[in-house]
C-alpha cells in the first residue's frame, strides 16, 4: 500500500530532527573545543609545564575523533535537505547558497589546520604550531555562523522577491545577513561554549573523583571553567536579545514559547507550567505579571500578541515548544547559578573547588548544556511549524513524495548508534591509556623548570 503523506511527513521531520540533534553536539564540540586545545598549547609555550603539553595532545586526540564524527553526521544532512525537502531546496537553493558554500570553505580550512596541528608537534616552529591549533578553533566557529545564517533565513527570509509562487530578484548577500541572523548566531556560539566548557570541566571533574589529585584533570578544569563561566553569563543576555527579535518577527513563536493564549497588556510569564491547548490555559505556571511585556517590548504594560490572534491551523505545537524552552532557559540559569559559585569559591574559598562535592555538581552539569542546546534547537524547529519558510512555504508541501522514507529513517538510526559506540570505545581507550600511565610522567622535573 502506498504510504499516506501525513506518515511521510512524519518520517521525514523525525530523520531530520534525529540527525540535526545528533549533529549539533559534534558542531559544537568541533567550535570549542579547539580553543581548548590551544589554550593549553599556549600555557606550555609560556611556562614550559609538561601537563599543558599533554593536555594540548590530547585534546587535540578528541577534536580530531569528534570531528570526523561530525563530518560523517554533517554529509548525512546535506543529503536529506535534497532528499526529505525537495521542493524547499528548490526554493532555498538559490538563495542561501552563499553561507553552505563559505560554510564548506571554512570546514575545509579547519580539517587543512587540524592535520597540521596533529603532524606538527616538533616539525613545525612553535608559534606556528600553536597558531594552526587557533586556526581550527576559529573556522569551526565561522563554519557555525555560516550554517546558523541559513537556518535563520527560514526563520527569516530575506533576499529575494516572492511572486506568483516564485523567487525573483534574488539576493544571495541579503539573504545571508538576514534580520535573524545575528542573534541566531550569537545565541548559538554562546550555547556551544558553555554546553563545551560544562562537559568538558564535567568529564574531567569525574575523573579527578576516580583520580584524586591528578595534575592534568586539574589543569583540565582550570581551562575549560574560565570559557564556560564567561559564556554563561552571556548566555541570557543573548538570549534575551534573541527573544525581543522573536516577538518583533514571529509573533506566534512567542506565544507558543510561553503558551500565551489570549492577547494581553501587562502579559505575565511563565516559569514552569503544562499548557492545555483545548482549555487555552497553563496549569501548574508560576505567573510574574508584566515581565513578558517588559522581556519582549521593555514596557510593563504592552501588549502581547496570544495565539487566538493567528488562524489555529498555523499555530506551533504549543505543549511542546512551551515545555522545550522552559527546560532551555531553566538549565541556563542552572549554569549561571554554578558559574557563580564558581567565582565565589575562586575568591573566597579557592581549595574549595577541589572539594568532591563540587567536583559532583560539575560532574551533574557534564551533559545539562547540550540538553540546553537541543530544547533550544526545538524551540527554533517546531516553534516555526507549520512553516518551513517562514510565511512563504508549509512544511508539509515541501516534504518528498519519494517511498520508503520509515527504511530510510531506520538506516540512518543504525548509523548513529554505530557511531556513538565507535565514539564511546575511542574515548574511553583514550582515557585508559591516560590513567595507565604514572603521575609523574605528567609533572616537569625541578631541573627543567
């Protein structure tokens, strides 16, 4: 029997939600991690410490796994956009290919500078060395914002005319800079150091619980906290720019994020709360009068627009937009918390942050970033539905009509769960080989320093 469209759209947003959640963790990894690397580079340049030259090693171990990881993941999507979206790539292509083609550019430029930071140590002169290692940090990053310009042209689109159906009048440079971009892209370069920085300092926070004492797990900690504290606390206000451009541009994407239903002056705001669409109410919501007003427009008393001022069949999945962007902001106000009991026990108490139970709670905060990360992504996707192109193109009308997409969804499943247990092994190999050697092959003998 012939599969029915709404099960075809079904299959394809499930594949594209699995991939691009699967993917974004290596992206990333692939923009942050690298500054890590050089950072650590940088300190053992600077003092001459062994620890830092390890450290630097083996980072540079994981951002290469976790790059060809991601490479992997990122070919996987570059297919199904033309695949799953046939008629959207139709649209989009010719508009937004300017970022895809710097986007492929920069990813070029990061895998030339990652090879010779990997076959570099003592061929290269230092600096250069060291340089290279920056390189790969910086086109990760760009590689990000090109492909964050693209995602925001849906959410925004820009450069081009729309008539009778048709894109005219093209322009691929206004299209790329479009009014969603820059606090898309801030947003999500923010999101990634602190989901990093949390992961990384929570990984090794663990594994200085199982090895008290170890100097490079310490040394770990002292480079990863610094970038995910500083970025933490950026993070609201990013996201609060970022909120003010949404209730400007996409009006019904604010409301679904707080299941505003009824269009209101002096709008509360919702901490908590689970949305009945049918009711038109949020039960269990603690209600702040007036601050969705002032968070949106800076003014107590200005209106809000509620979904009953858009036809219901445009509505966004409400529940789980509403339920994905509390989990967001509550994990990101979590990591504010931590970063600041972070500081205090620097300014304060500076051997307490050795202390097992902070090395717990970093320990807790190893995977709450990129859970962040993934309801943000969720409010971006699903709160745009039932557009596709924002305005111009539904989703469903975009979808392939090709069948066997449940096979397809089933293969690239597979795939993923192979690569997650060929990345597991290689990292915990990794972290084998480090705790099988002594301590003091990572500590510079009194002579030498």
């Amino acid at each position: 029997m012939p599969m029915e469209p709404l099960d075809t759209l079904l299959a394809a947003r499930w594949q594209m939600a699995l991939s691009l959640g699967f993917h974004i963790i290596f992206a990333c990894i692939g923009m942050v991690m690298p500054f890590f690397m050089a950072a650590a580079h940088r300190r053992w340049l600077r003092t001459g410490e062994v620890i830092y030259r390890e450290l630097a090693r083996r980072w540079a171990y994981g951002v290469a796994i976790f790059f060809a990881v991601g490479a992997v993941s990122g070919t996987v999507l570059s297919f199904e956009l033309g695949m799953l979206w046939p008629r959207f790539m139709e649209i989009a292509g010719p508009i937004f290919g300017l970022p895809f083609a710097l986007e492929g550019t920069a990813f070029f430029l990061e895998a030339i500078a990652l090879g010779l930071y990997l076959y570099g140590w003592d061929r290269l002169p230092p600096r250069v060395h060291w340089a290279a290692g920056v390189v790969v940090g910086i086109a990760g990053v760009f590689s990000g914002i090109f492909v964050v310009a693209a995602n925001a042209w849906m959410n925004s689109p820009a450069g081009f005319a729309w008539v009778n159906g048709q894109a005219t009048d093209i322009d691929p440079v206004a299209a790329m800079f479009n009014a969603a971009w820059p606090w898309q892209a801030l947003h999500m370069t923010l999101a990634a150091f602190v989901a990093t920085g949390f992961a990384v300092a929570g990984l090794h926070a663990v594994l200085l619980l199982r090895r008290p004492g170890h100097p490079l797990h310490r040394a770990a900690l002292r480079i990863a906290l610094p970038f995910a504290v500083v970025a933490a606390f950026l993070q609201p206000i990013s996201g609060d720019l970022s909120a003010r451009d949404v209730a400007r541009r996409q009006p019904e994407k604010l409301a679904a994020m707080e299941a505003l239903f009824e269009t209101q002056t002096r709008a509360p705001l919702l901490i908590g709360g689970l949305p009945d669409v049918e009711a038109r109410e949020v039960r269990y919501a603690l209600e702040v009068p007036g601050l969705l007003s002032f968070l949106a427009f800076g003014d107590v008393d200005a209106e809000v627009q509620g979904l009953e001022a858009f036809p219901r069949e445009l509505w966004p999945p409400v529940v789980v937009t509403h339920l994905a962007f509390q989990v967001m902001v509550g994990i990101g106000f979590f990591l504010m918390g931590v970063a600041l009991l972070y500081l205090w026990g620097r300014w304060k108490r500076p051997g307490w942050l050795d202390h097992p139970r902070f090395l717990r709670l970093l320990g807790l905060t190893m995977p709450l970033g990129f859970v962040a990360v993934e309801a943000g992504w969720v409010v971006t996707e699903v709160g745009r539905q039932p557009w596709i192109i924002y305005q111009i193109l539904l989703t469903r009308d975009a979808v392939t009509t090709m069948p066997g997409i449940w096979v397809s969804l089933g293969i690239v499943v597979l795939v993923y769960v192979l690569l997650t247990v060929f990345l597991v092994w290689l990292m915990r190999r990794q972290i084998r080989a480090l705790h099988a050697r002594p301590v003091s092959d990572f500590v510079t003998p009194p002579s030498a320093s």
